[in-house]
C-alpha cells in the first residue's frame, strides 16, 4: 500500500501560538476559508503582519499516513 502524506500547518498571531492542523481542519476550527489559511502561508501575508495582529501560518514537516 502506498503511503501518502499530508501538510501540516501552524498558525501562530505574533509570537502567539493559536493552533496545529490540515488547511481543512484549521478551516473548520478557526472558522475562516480553506482559501484563507492558505493565503496565510503566503510572503504577502507574513510582511502584512508588521503590527502582528493577523494570522500567519507556517508549514511543517509533512507527516505520512496510510
């Protein structure tokens, strides 16, 4: 059986950790868009964040599922 993998993300507000997860999962916990969470992986979204009041999210390692 082929084993697949998934991308992890964290999303942090500043120096802040707020959660870990799928963009899916995050989508459904933080009640934004998965569009929205990806967009927070984004350069753009990290240099808009000077002030750091938005969330910004950083990919992790992947982890391998079955």
């Amino acid at each position: 059986m082929k084993k697949s993998k998934r991308k992890i993300y964290a999303i942090y507000r500043g120096d802040e950790f707020i959660d870990v997860g799928t963009i899916k999962e995050l989508s459904k916990r933080l009640g934004k868009t998965q569009e929205a969470i990806y967009f927070m992986t984004t350069p753009v979204a990290k240099r808009r964040d000077i002030n750091y009041n938005h969330l910004v999210a950083y990919q992790l390692e992947d982890e391998e599922i079955e």
